[in-house]
C-alpha cells in the first residue's frame, strides 16, 4: 500500500479516445481524442447536441463498439483492445450498467420483470429465496408494485419500464452505471420520479455518467459536467463552473438555449444568433 490519501483510483479512466464508424472510403470520425475520468461515487453528465458522439461514447465504454485508438480503464481494467470473450466475462462480473432511452433496449422482451431482475443474481450463485427478497427490495427502490413481476415489458407503461431498466441495472451492485438519455422518452411526471429514482443511486455511492441533450436534467444531478461537441469533449468542470463561467463559445450556445439555469436575464437572440455564427463558420 502507498498509502497516499486522497488518490482514489477513478472506476472509469477514458484517455485519448478516438472512435470511427464505417470501412475505408466511408470512414467516419465519431470521436476524437475525448478523455473522461469518473471516480467511486461521483456522477458525470455528458452534454452535447444530436450527432455530436454521446452515444458512441457510451457504446465505447460498454464494449459495443471498438474504438480506433485510446484507453479505455473500467475498475484498473484496460478493455480498449478486449476480446468478446473477454468483454462476456466483463458483463457477467456487473461492473458497469447502463440505461437506454429507450427502456426495450435495455430488457429482454421475451423475460418477464421477475426473470429480468431474478436471472442475474441466479447467474451468479444467489439462491432462489434470497433473489426473491433482493428483488422485492429493488422494486421498492424504483418504486414498483409487486403485482408488475409477471409481465412482460410490453404490457407495463413507458415509464414503468424504464424504473424496470433501472432495476435490472442495479440487480448486480454495478460500480459505474452509464443512462443514456435515461429521461428524455419520459413525460414530465415520470421524468421527475425516475430523475428522484436516479438522485437516491447516486446518494448511494454509486457512480453515474449521465448522458443528455439538455444540460437542464443533468445540471441537477451531476456534480461534474462534460460538453461533447462534434466528436470532441471541449469543456469539463463542476456543475456550478461551467454554468457560471463557460469558456467554449458551445457551451455559450448551449446555456443561452437554457437561460433559466444561469439565475440572470435570458440571454436574448443576438447573442445566441452570434454564438451559432461563430461555431458554425
Ligand atoms: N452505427 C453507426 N454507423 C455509422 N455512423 C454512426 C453510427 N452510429 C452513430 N453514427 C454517427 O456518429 C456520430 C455520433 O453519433 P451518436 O449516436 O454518438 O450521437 P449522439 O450524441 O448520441 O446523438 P443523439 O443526441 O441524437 O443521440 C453521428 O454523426 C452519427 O451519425
Ligand atoms: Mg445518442
């Protein structure tokens, strides 16, 4: 042991990641030299418009698509350059969980919400009763009601299938959750509960990278904010730092487009038309 205090070692550490879609002549950056670190417990938000890589990054980190170059570390673990194999054994373990916008990517469709839930703690050695009780627990946490266990994600509502996704992320204890856009399929009602549903989790210790087009839901809960534009992550700092005092002019745009964040006037429509003139020459 070193024993140096204050050196925690980040659950996720991405350095220098470039991520490129399509053979050849239709090679596309999606990503370019994008760095992230995200400690035990810390919640990261990554904002940034349609198109500009949130998704890819997420897909990166979860080892659905393979980056051109760059690390990637997930609990002292390289996995940039894992093998499928490698990358099973990587997801039986549960380290990292994650959340889609849309909740039927996230769960099987054939399983009901019991299996969902249940089969991962079996999976791993959890006898039958004890999965009964861990599973109750968990639908109380993303407040559902027991009578929901033999459905099928089709037959439960839109917002009760994504507090499901949230449960099924959390079956295995993960260290890092990554939500995707968690809300945004949401009416306000749902978002609000689930945004409550996501704030418990991450008081619980458990690390997030919350992924959103709109720095309002992620200003509330993150304690740190990074901006993706076009492939690259052009500003990261806290919450409070980067809504106050932005230093790219994206970032500028963003806030403008959310004035009520900042506490002060509405930004008016010179400004953000001179802002979008600028990043877009
Ligand atoms: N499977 C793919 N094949 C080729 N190009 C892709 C693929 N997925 C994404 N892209 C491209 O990569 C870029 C980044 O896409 P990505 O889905 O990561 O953006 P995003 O920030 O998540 O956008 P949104 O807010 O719309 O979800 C875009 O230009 C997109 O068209
Ligand atoms: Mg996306």
């Amino acid at each position: 042991m070193s024993g140096t205090q204050g050196e925690v070692r980040p659950v996720l550490e991405v350095r220098d990641l470039d991520v490129d879609y399509g053979a050849r002549r239709r090679r596309r950056r999606a990503l370019h030299g994008v760095g992230l670190s995200v400690v035990p417990g810390e919640t990261v938000g990554i904002i940034g418009e349609t198109g500009s890589g949130k998704t890819t990054l997420a897909r990166a980190v979860l080892g659905l698509v393979r980056p051109s170059a760059g690390s990637i570390v997930v609990d002292g673990e390289e996995v940039a350059g894992h093998s499928r194999r490698q990358w099973r054994d990587l997801r039986r373990r549960g380290v990292v969980q994650y959340v889609f916008q849309d909740p039927l990517r996230s769960l099987d469709p054939d399983l009901t919400v019991k299996a969902s839930l249940t089969e991962p703690l079996l999976v791993r050695g959890v006898g039958a009763d004890e999965a009964a009780d861990r599973v109750r627990t968990l639908l109380d946490r993303v407040r559902l009601d027991e009578e929901l266990l033999d459905r099928l994600p089709g037959e439960i509502s839109g917002g009760q299938r994504q507090r499901v996704a949230v449960a099924r992320a959390l079956v295995t204890e993960p260290r890092l959750v990554i939500l995707d856009e968690p809300v945004s399929a949401l009416d306000s009602a749902n978002r609000v509960q689930v945004l409550e549903i996501l704030k418990e989790l991450r008081d619980s210790g458990t690390a997030l990278v919350f992924i959103s087009h709109d720095l309002g839901s992620v200003a509330g809960i993150a304690d740190r904010v990074a901006v993706l534009y076009r492939g690259e992550l052009v500003e990261t700092g806290p919450v409070r730092d980067v809504v106050n005092a932005p230093t790219h002019p994206y970032t500028r745009l963003l806030l403008s487009s959310a004035p009520t964040l900042r506490g002060d006037a509405p930004a008016d429509r010179a400004e953000r038309e001179a802002l979008r003139a600028l990043l877009h020459a």
